[in-house]
C-alpha cells in the first residue's frame, strides 16, 4: 500500500470504520456480554444539552427563533458544566450548538430533549 492510499476500513461488531480518522461515535458495541456506547462524553452532553436548552426555551416562549449571538453565547454560558478542561470545554461548545441547531432544522423532535 503507498502512503498516499487510504488504510481499509476495519469493522467492529457490524460498525464499520476507517482507523486512525473515524471514531464510531454514538454507536452500540456489545464486547462480550456487556453492550456500550462508544462517545466521546463532552461530545454527547454538549449536544443532548443543546437539544434540551432548545427543548426548554420552546416550552417557556412558545416558538423556534433564532437567537443574537450575545443572547445565544449568555444561554451556553449558563449551560455548560463547570468541571471540563479547556479541550473539552470547546468540544462541548461545539455540540450544544449542533443540538440547538438540530432541533431549529426539525432534524432532532422537541420531545428528544425530555430525554
């Protein structure tokens, strides 16, 4: 194989991926008799935490709007955990607004953030 050609794809449990760029994130892997989720935590609590802030603001206003970016960075800030480092700070960032952007496209149902 040259250098440039890309590594084969590997499955694991019937998820396939392409080692060293693909991370199955989100996906159910059963090892042995137990079965788990492999994520990233920061990933997974910033979008599920997008997706109830969203869920919250629709019950209390009533409507889907699009927020400023100063009201919607107060919003994060009064959302995001306090314990994370700067790494994962940003990757919760990140998702939180892929939440709350999932729920604005109607890509992800309201009720998904009573989860």
């Amino acid at each position: 194989m040259a250098l440039w050609d890309e590594p084969p794809f590997e499955n694991i449990a019937g998820v396939e991926y392409l080692p060293g760029t693909d991370l199955p994130f989100g996906k159910k892997l059963r090892i042995g008799k137990q079965e788990t989720t492999i994520y990233e935590r920061a990933i997974e609590e910033g979008y599920r935490a997008g997706i109830r802030a969203h869920a919250r603001h629709y019950e209390q206003t009533n409507e889907i709007e699009v927020l400023t970016d100063h009201r919607f960075t107060e919003l994060i800030d009064q959302e995001i955990p306090r314990n994370l480092d700067a790494d994962n700070t940003a990757l919760w960032r990140s998702y939180f607004i892929v939440g709350w952007t999932c729920v604005s496209l109607f890509l992800v149902p309201l009720e998904e953030g009573n989860g």
